[in-house]
C-alpha cells in the first residue's frame, strides 16, 4: 500500500518551514512521498533531498504545478482520498474503516483556506481533535494511528548516517560513503 501526502498552498514568503516540516514527518512517519502545490519553490526539494541523501529512503518530494489534475489522476489510479481538516469526522471513528481499505492512500492537508472541492473529493475527511492546530501536528497523529505506531521502527535504505540510541550523549554512525 502506497501513501502519499499532498501538501495544498504552499506560499514561499510563509511557509518554507511548515511545508519542510510536513515532509519530513512525512518521510519519518513511514509515507512514501509528499506532493505539494500552490508557488513553486525548489528550496524545499533541496533541503528535503537532502534529508534524504543523509538519511535514506526512499521518499519522493515533488512540486504539483495542476493539482486538481494530479488529483484526478491519483483517483483514477485507486488512491483513496483523506483530507485532514478539523472539521471532519474524529480519527479514532474512522480510522478502523480506513484501515480495512487496502488502498493507496492520499492524505491531503491545507496551509490556508483549503478548496470547498476538497471536501467533495474526499472519501474521509477526518479531524485530529475538532479544535484548530497545525497540518504538522494533524498528519504526525494520523499517520501513526494508519500504520498503528509500527512506522516508529521504519528502517530507511541506503543511509548515510545511522542514529546509535543513547542514555545521554549523541552518537551517529556514518555507514554510507558519500
Ligand atoms: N481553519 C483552517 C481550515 O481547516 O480550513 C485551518 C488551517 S490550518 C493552519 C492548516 C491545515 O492544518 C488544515 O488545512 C488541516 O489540513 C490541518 N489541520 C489543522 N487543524 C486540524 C485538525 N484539528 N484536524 C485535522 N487537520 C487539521
């Protein structure tokens, strides 16, 4: 099962941090890709490729210039649609459903006013708590609830730098050349 993010808005001036932040929870919490739209902007590519080159992958990261017709396609290809939103229904009333699906999924999340559309497309739109928060935080929840905390194991190919888990201290292993 595949699962991609689709990040919407994305706005230069803005959100450079928040739209990094979504893909490398994104990446860490075991999807295999975000997708984002809104003003194009290759710094994100660069910084979070080189996330990846660091510290494994696979993970794609892509700029959408059409979103609705990337959208469209995804559709047709059997993904089914998520849209996070806290004004949809509460993730632990759907998740079981979702879980039972195994479909690729599409996990859309908003960075300002998200297309009424949106909300029309979705098979689920699910909300992590019904109070305003942040896309970071909402997609971290729910993707550790989809993949019942199992991604906090993931192992990620070809690293450059490996983590050694310590009482106190830091120690990183370098096990790739590059
Ligand atoms: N009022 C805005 C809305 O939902 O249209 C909130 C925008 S918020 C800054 C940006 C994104 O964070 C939203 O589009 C949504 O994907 C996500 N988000 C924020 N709070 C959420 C919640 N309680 N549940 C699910 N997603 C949430």
């Amino acid at each position: 099962m595949k699962v991609y993010v689709l990040r919407l808005g994305h706005r230069v001036q803005r959100d450079h941090r928040v739209t990094t932040h979504c893909a490398l929870v994104a990446r860490a919490f075991g999807a295999d890709g975000l997708f984002f739209t809104g003003d194009r902007d290759t710094s994100i590519i660069i910084s979070v490729q080189d996330i990846i080159n660091r510290w494994g992958g696979p993970f794609e990261i892509a700029y959408i210039p059409n979103w609705r017709v990337w959208l469209k396609k995804k559709v047709r290809d059997g993904f089914e649609v998520m849209h996070l939103t806290m004004y949809g229904r509460p993730v632990n009333k759907v998740i079981n459903n979702i879980k039972r699906s195994k479909k690729d999924k599409l996990i859309i999340i908003g960075a300002e006013k998200v297309p009424g559309e949106v909300y029309e497309i979705a098979r689920h739109n699910v909300s992590i708590t019904l109070q305003p928060h942040s896309e970071v935080a909402a997609l971290a929840v729910f993707l550790d609830r989809l993949f019942n905390g199992k991604e906090l194991e993931k192992k990620f190919t070809t690293p450059e730098l490996v983590i050694m888990p310590q009482f106190r201290g830091k120690k990183v292993k370098r096990v790739g050349k590059k």
